[in-house]
C-alpha cells in the first residue's frame, strides 16, 4: 500500500515537471523590460503558454462565417508559446540604446539565426528578426521592432514561418483593433494569461 | 389474605393467548419491515440525486471557467497577433523606404 502511494506521488510529481517544463520554454522577463515598462504610457503584456493557447484554440470559431478566427487557429496551432511586449511612449527618447542594446543581447542566444536587420540611423529606428532552427525547420521566431516612441518584442515559440504571419495582414479585424489599443497613461494595461 | 391470594392466583393464572395474536405481531412486523425498507431506498435515491447534481454543478461550472478562460486567451491572442502585425508592417515600410533610397 505505501509502495502505491509513493508510485503515485512520483506519478504526480513527473507529471508536475513534465508540465512546468512546458511552460519554462517561455523566456523570464528581462530587467530592462521593466525600465521600459516604468517609462511607458501604455504597456501591453502577453504571455501564453501552449496550455493557454490550446485553451484559445478550443473557443476560436472555426466555422464558415468565422474565417479570420479559423486562420488564427491555424497559425496558433502546434505553438509552444507566444510572448509579446509593446512599449508604447508619450515623447521620442524616453528610452535609450542601450537599453535597446541590451535587451537585443537577452534574447540573442546561439540558436537564433537573424533574417532581417534593419536600422535607420536618422530616426533610430530598428527592426531585428530572428529565427529559431531546429533540422532545417523553423521552430519559433524572434522580432524586436524599435520605434521613437513605441518598442515591440515578439518571441513565438513553435512552428511558425513568414508566410503564416504573412496571414495577418488580411485579417480585417486586427487592423481594427489597432485604431483602438492605445490607452492612457492611467489605463496602462498588462494582460498575462498565466498568471 | 386469602383472598388477596386467591386475587393474585387467578390475575397469575395462565392463560393462552388469542389466536389472531400471533398474526397480529407478524403483520406488524412486517409492515415494519417493509417501511424500514422503502426509507433505506428513498435515503440512496436522495443521496444519488445530490450526488448528481453536484457532479452536474461541478461539469458545468468547470466548462464555463475553461470557456471564459478561453475566451480571455483568445483576445490575448488577438493582441498578440495585433503587435505583431504591427512589427511586420514596420519592417516592410522600413525595407521599401530604403529600396527607394536605393533607387534614387
């Protein structure tokens, strides 16, 4: 009987890791982040684990008369993860380039290949993506997109490609989001689906 | 006294018992019996229909947790796929800003 008992705490105890390793894939906030975060008049936060996006999936409307939401499941499906940050600022220069500097390094590891590097000198703009390649395929992707008054990260985590975040630009209802997400200083927002 | 005794000797005295006692006593008992029975029923009913309903509260309750979890996850989704648009989109301008530049 304490022989079962002890088998099933370590059942329970290996499905516990199996499922926190899940979730570990997902990176640990950098400190700069949340210099970033202090200084910003709007902050959007989101991190989804594959648990959350399954549970995302699952509510999505795969119908006929629910076509953006049946391509959104498609990109999303088979993800490990999605972490995603947006800074936005009330003035140019409220960040500086190291920090942005930084922040690059943190998330540039040996298994991230860069694809696009762009910068602009005269306005400071810059945009970095980088993908993950695991036997040739790609197995996540990495966009740091610097602005004068708004900086995105986006760390997706999976099978993901171009040409599936290619997919975004027809879905309409994204675009009409965008007219709406900017917020005051006041009604900064944090969305995080694991907590 | 002697007549207390003889008093005593006949209320003593004994006697048989009715005939229809015997029938009375197993009737009662029976029915007894059988009313003992039916509570025992109607108590494991009651006690299957409570469960039941706590189990159904506890499905359903699960279900619209994991609905509204969801659909909080969808939006999340949404702003996600939104911020990333908007990176991508930034990219392309960036890019076709300096193929002109190139250009000219």
């Amino acid at each position: 009987m304490t022989n079962r008992i002890m088998a099933f705490v370590l059942g329970a105890a290996v499905l516990a890791a199996a499922a926190s390793a899940q979730d570990s894939q997902l990176p640990v906030p950098s400190p700069v982040e949340k210099q970033l975060a202090a200084c910003a008049s709007n902050v959007d936060e989101v991190t989804l684990s594959k648990n959350m996006l399954a549970l995302a999936s699952e509510v999505m409307n795969t119908n006929g008369d629910g076509k953006d939401e049946a391509a959104i499941h498609h990109l999303i499906e088979g993800l490990d993860g999605i972490y995603v940050r947006e800074y936005d600022f009330d003035k140019e220069a409220q960040y500086s380039m190291e920090e942005i500097e930084q922040l690059r390094k943190y998330y540039e590891t040996s298994e991230w290949s860069p694809v696009v590097r762009e910068r602009d000198r005269k306005t400071g703009e810059s945009t970095d993506i980088m993908v993950k390649l695991v036997n040739g395929k790609s197995r996540g992707m990495f966009i740091l997109d610097v602005e004068p008054r708004e900086v995105d990260i986006v760390l997706i985590l999976g099978p993901v490609s171009m040409e599936d975040l290619g997919t975004l630009k027809g879905l309409a209802f994204l675009g009409m989001m965008s007219g709406t997400h900017h917020t005051g200083p006041d009604n900064a927002r944090k969305k995080d689906g694991d907590q | 006294m002697d007549e207390l005794e003889c008093e005593l000797r006949e209320a003593l005295k004994r006697q048989p018992a009715p005939s229809s006692l015997k029938r009375k006593v197993m009737n009662r008992r029976s029915v007894t019996q059988r009313r003992h029975v039916r509570m025992v029923w109607f108590e494991r009913i009651a006690a299957a229909l409570i469960l039941v309903a706590v189990a159904g509260a506890g499905v359903l309750w699960r279900h619209q947790d994991e609905q509204r979890r969801g659909e909080e996850a969808k939006q999340q989704v949404f702003t996600a796929l939104r911020i990333t648009g908007h990176a991508l989109n930034h990219m392309n301008q960036q890019l076709a800003a300096h193929r002109r530049a190139a250009q000219e």
